[in-house]
C-alpha cells in the first residue's frame, strides 16, 4: 500500500510579515505601509540579532486588518481640486 506523500501548502497567512508580503496581503502599496508604520497605525517590530546595527522590519497582520478594516462605510478623503470655483 502506498501513501500519498505530497504535501499541501499552508495559505494561511502568519502573523507578522515584511513590507512586502504584507503589500501582496493586502493590495497596498509597500509604501504607504511604510507610512501606516511611521504615523501607528500598524504594529511593527524591528527584529535584530544582538550587536547589530539593522534588521528587519515586520508588520503584524492582525493589526493590518484592523486598520483596513476601519476604513469600511467611511467617506474617501479625496483632494478638492476645483473647490471655490465656479464653472464658466
């Protein structure tokens, strides 16, 4: 009898990611993550080895679906281009 030896991938997404799985998670771009990360509104952590001097940076995704989630039934905030102007 033989057993079948393949192997599935797991798709289930983990819990913290870079900037650019986190990118391909969720649709944004790497940069307004990066954005997201400098104003907190995403949980990130900087992981290094001790002694060094740079790492790599990761972003929880639990919180990444919290803030887009926020977003859900609220007003767009889009730019006024022709605000005060009358049409001619």
């Amino acid at each position: 009898m033989e057993l079948n030896r393949t192997r599935t991938k797991d798709t289930t997404p983990a819990a913290w990611m870079t900037y650019k799985g986190g990118a391909s998670y969720s649709g944004l771009s790497t940069r307004l993550l990066e954005d997201a990360v400098k104003d907190n509104l995403i949980v990130s952590s900087l992981v290094t080895k001790p002694g060094a001097t740079r790492g790599r940076r990761l972003i929880n995704r639990a919180s990444l679906d919290a803030w887009i989630e926020a977003g859900i039934g609220s007003a767009a905030e889009l730019p006024q281009f022709n605000a005060g102007k009358e049409k001619v």
